[in-house]
C-alpha cells in the first residue's frame, strides 16, 4: 500500500510540473531539495514528508486540495 501511494504521489508532481512546464532540476530548486531527491520523490522510490509536500505544492502552485482532488486518487 505505501509503495503505491509514493508513485501516485510522484505521478501526481510529475503531472503538475509538466503542467507549469517546469524541469524536475527547477522544481527541486523551488522546493529547495535536491534533483536526485525530487526524481525518487516523483518515481515513488522515496517517502515524502508532508513538510516537504507543501513546499513542492507550492512550488506548483497549487495547494492541498487541488493536489489531492485528482481522479489519479479516487481509484
């Protein structure tokens, strides 16, 4: 179960930094972590803290309930 949430997590960020054509080095820059991280981050290889979710929400300018109220989480 949480091996699946990560990559619905990732798939979620990657969808949105697409979205705001941002590059996963500009997004780990915004959210002030590195590319590496934010690359396990959004391949679902590494937990997300929900410190560091809010900084990457933000960084994509959106917010919790934007983020989460995706079909991508209603499976």
């Amino acid at each position: 179960m949480q091996e699946n949430i990560n990559i619905t997590i990732g798939n979620r960020i990657k969808q949105l930094r697409k979205i705001e054509n941002l590059s996963q080095e500009a997004l780990a820059n915004l959210a002030e972590v590195e590319r590496a991280y934010m690359n396990g981050v959004e391949t679902g290889k590494r937990n997300v803290s929900v410190k560091l979710l809010s900084k990457i929400i933000l960084a994509l300018n959106t917010d919790f309930t934007e983020f989460f109220n995706d079909e991508i989480f209603k499976k």
